[in-house]
C-alpha cells in the first residue's frame, strides 16, 4: 500500500511501511526537539516524511537533510549538497554531520525567524493550527501543504506523540514571577525592587543542608568568576580563555561554546538583546527567553548569552552559594531553565547563607 495522500505530492509514492518504519527510527528525535522548542512532534515528524519522502530521498541520504532546508547562502556557513552538477544556487542544500543535526537545525530554523513567531503562541496540542500556520507563514509553496502535513499525521497516529512532552508543573509559579518581578536591573532607579527569588515560595522541599553537607559536591564544572552588577553576580567569562568547548552553529560568525548541552555566546560592549537577536535571527522575545530575562536588562560586556532554550537537567548536583547569588545567576552558570532551579528549591534565597548547598541536579 502506499501512503493515501500522495496524490501531486511526490513523483513516486511511498510505501506505508516505509513511512511507519521512519516514524519508529526517529519519533523520540521529534519529541526531544518539542520538549526544547515548543514544535509539536507531530509537525516536524510530517514535515520531515513530506519533504524527504519518509528519508528516501537523496538530500536525505547524502546529506542528512531531513527537512530540505536549503542553504541560504546570505546565514549557512556549514557543509553544502548541490542536487546538480552545475552548482546552480536553486539546488543547493545544507548538509549534516547526523540526522540529529538536522532535526535540531529545524528547530532553529523556525524559532529564529520572526515570521513564525506566531506559531509558537499556539498549544503544541493543536497540529491543525500549526500546519495551517507554517502554510500561512509561506513555509512551503504548496498551496496543499497544510492539507498535507494533516492526513499525514492523521493516518499515522502521529499525535499521540505531541502529548509525550515533559509535564512542566512550574510553568504556572513562573509566569507569575516573569510578569511580577525582574531578575538582573539595569536601571539604577530600579534597585530598590524585589528580586524574584524574594517573592517566590514553591511547595518543593527544601534541600536539607545538613545532610547535604556530608558530601562532595559532584562536579566537574569549570572555575568561573561572577561579575558583581547592581550588587548581584552576573555570569561572564573572559573571551580570551573559555573554559567550555567550541559548539557548531550556523546563524553567526562569533564563537559560540556550549554549557550543559546549551549553545550560547558572549556579549561585547554596545550588545542589546535587540541587536543580538537581529544578528542570531530571531525575535528580542526568545532571546530574553533563553536567558530568563524579563525586565529591560541589558547584557553587560562577557556576559554569556544563551542562543537556545536551556536544559532541565544538570550533571552537577549542587551549588555552593556565595553573598552575591540570585537564582538567575545560578540558572546562567549551569546553563539550567531558571523554573527548574526555582521548582528544586525551596523559598528566597534570603533564607540561605553563604556556604550553604542549593539543589542544581539533584535527585
């Protein structure tokens, strides 16, 4: 049998076990990237069976590009695949190391370019809506492909995969901290204001530091020096000796490491979150998202700057508070979502002393 919509969709058809057999290898692939990006599995699961015919086509088989995403000379600074023999530019194709790549340049693909930033004010639940929207966007020329993505995920059950996402029970205590309060002031004026760690008291337990004490504290990460500003630390590191690894990463010209599995770079003097998330193309919106920041700071000079959503998990197990720390700072340095720290933690850190241990990624 072969897959039901096909009809002007591709040349020659696709077996259905072909496509169930892609669904199997690369479903967990999909619902990695959703727990990160907020892109329903489901639409990238379809959109990858729709462009590469199930992963059958060439551009997927020589080049890893499971999406069809084309170079864009003017931001793709990776490998290359032509289609043709003449190099024509129309038939020129970005290339990746593993499919893993290629799923994850998806994902920045439409978190960077504000004119999906629509989309992802959408419940990752509601398929329909997405499609019609990346069509709407101008993401496929297709005047079906809405229509397409839909059957898709339709005939292979692909929806039950939006639904595998880690439940976020913080998400709720956050939103209320990221409309109340700021993290890191800018503004002179705005230092009598509250910290959000002084306002913020979840229903978790409190680490018990007594018991804590006892042990080591598991970590291999890096020595850094915080940067005291508005009389809080801000993590920054020195340019000329990062103590993180080189990461891959196509949409800007800067060095880019990598923290906790997290991308990010370092702020120079003059940087804004709206001029650096001009040149790392994506909205001022994201950007302060992936960095927790939800007053009108300003990056200082070094300071590390996340280009994706951070992780919720940590291999180092605690941290050991000094005078200066917020929770913001300690959700920088491990380059964990600043909701998880708050969630592991118990009430302001106003209630700590130096010295004492705060759960990172601990069990």
């Amino acid at each position: 049998m072969v897959l039901a919509v096909t009809l002007g969709v591709w040349a020659q058809p696709v077996s259905e076990k072909t496509i169930r057999d892609y669904v199997d290898a690369h479903h967990k692939l999909a619902v990695q990237e959703m727990e990160v990006y907020k892109i329903p599995a489901s639409i990238t699961l379809a959109q990858a069976i729709y462009a590469t015919k199930a992963g059958t086509n060439r551009v997927a088989k020589e080049a890893n590009n499971h999406f069809g995403i084309t170079c864009h000379a003017n931001e793709w600074v990776g490998d290359t695949y032509y289609e043709t023999d003449d190099h024509s530019p129309d038939f020129c194709y970005r290339k990746y190391a593993d499919v893993e790549n290629s799923y994850r340049d998806h994902s920045l693909f439409l978190a960077k370019r504000p004119r999906y930033a629509s989309l992802f004010e959408l419940p990752m639940t509601d398929y329909r809506a997405w499609a019609k929207g990346l069509k709407e966007a101008g993401y496929a020329g297709n005047p079906r492909y809405a229509d397409t993505l839909i059957a898709i995920i339709q005939k292979y059950d692909l929806a039950k995969y939006d639904a595998q996402a880690t439940p976020d029970p913080a998400a709720e205590t956050v939103q209320k901290v990221e409309k109340q309060e700021p993290v890191v002031k800018s503004q002179p004026e705005q230092e009598s204001q509250v910290q959000p760690e002084a306002v913020y008291t979840p229903k978790t337990k409190q680490p018990n530091n007594e018991a804590v004490a006892k042990e080591e504290v598991k970590s291999d990460f890096p020595a850094t020096t915080p940067r005291v500003v508005e009389n809080v630390n801000v993590f920054v590191l020195d340019p000329r000796d990062v103590p993180f690894k080189q990461a891959y990463y196509p949409y800007t010209k800067r060095p880019v490491y990598e923290n906790n599995k997290t991308k990010f770079i370092l702020a120079k003097a003059g940087d804004t979150y709206a001029s650096l998330a001009t040149a790392l193309q994506m909205t001022e919106k994201n950007l302060r998202l992936f960095n927790d920041v939800y007053d009108n700071s300003e990056p200082v000079e070094g300071e590390v700057v996340y280009v994706e959503m951070k992780s919720t998990k940590s291999p180092v197990e605690y941290h050991v508070l000094s005078e200066k720390d917020t929770y913001h700072y300690v959700s920088q340095k491990y380059g964990v979502q600043l909701k998880i720290i708050l969630k592991r933690n118990s009430g302001s850190l106003k209630t700590y002393t130096a010295g004492d241990k705060i759960c990172i990624g601990c069990k």
